[in-house]
C-alpha cells in the first residue's frame, strides 16, 4: 500500500504547486482588468480596436485578452475572458487564436531551435492565428447564420 500512497501523494502536491502558480496569474491580472474596468480605461482600449476586431466577430475588449496571450500566456489572457460577457461563438474564436499563437516571444525562440528564422516563427503563427479567426468568424456568420 504505501508503494501507491507516495506517488499519489506526490501527486497532489504537484497538483496544488499548478494550483497555486494559476491563482497567482489569474486573479491578479482579474483585479487589474476589473479596476481597469470600472475608470473606463478597458472601454477606452475596446473602443479603438472595436473596428478591428468586428472582422472577427469579437468585442474591442478581446484585444487586451489577445495581446496577453500572445505576450504572456494563456492564463493572463484567461484572467481577462473571465471579467468578459462572451457568446460561445467569441469564445470558441478567441479560443483557436490563443492556441494558434501563444507566448509568441518564448515559442518563436523555442521553433527557431528547429532552424526557423524567428520573424518568419512569429509571422507565421500570427498571421495563422488571425486567418483561423477571420475564417471562423466567417463560418459563423455566414455559413452558419451566427
């Protein structure tokens, strides 16, 4: 019994070391976001990128969630989709861009190990990553009537 108690508890302690590492991301970038929020500065953002971000089917306040993670992770961008009222739609969008491109400084870095230049890593990904978007966008609305 105790060969399966010590993986197990190894395990859980792992398991509340991610925990604790998502919490420390999540509810401080939350808070910002909120505070951001509530002086108008998000709406401030959202307005001038709301054009842009139409194309694809998104609120001008997605940007701050795109930007994160792109820049930062998925858990930052995360904290922000989380103080934001999204149809399943702008989730399911938003959702393949971040898995297309992100933490775009650490994996261009990490892809130009397998001899990719680095501006044609980070190019790729994010033109990939606004392509799938305007497509899917564009599957929603007119294919689908979204």
């Amino acid at each position: 019994m105790s060969t399966l108690a010590e993986p197990i508890k190894k395990g859980f302690i792992k398991s509340l070391q991610l925990l604790w590492l998502l919490v420390k991301i999540i509810v401080p970038v939350s808070c910002i976001v909120a505070i951001l929020d509530f002086y108008g500065i998000i709406e401030s953002i959202a307005g001038y990128f709301s054009p842009a971000m139409a194309l694809f089917g998104l609120p001008g306040e997605a940007t701050i969630a795109l930007l994160l993670s792109f820049l930062v992770n998925f858990y930052a961008a995360l904290g922000v989709i989380t103080t934001m009222s999204l149809s399943p739609q702008q989730i399911t969008v938003l959702a393949v861009m971040i898995g297309i491109c992100h933490e775009l400084p650490v994996e261009t870095v990490v892809c130009s190990y397998t001899g990719l230049r680095i501006p044609v890593s980070a190019a790729l990904r994010l033109i990939t990553a606004l392509v799938a978007g305007l497509a899917l966008n564009y599957i929603y609305t007119l294919v689908l009537g979204g």
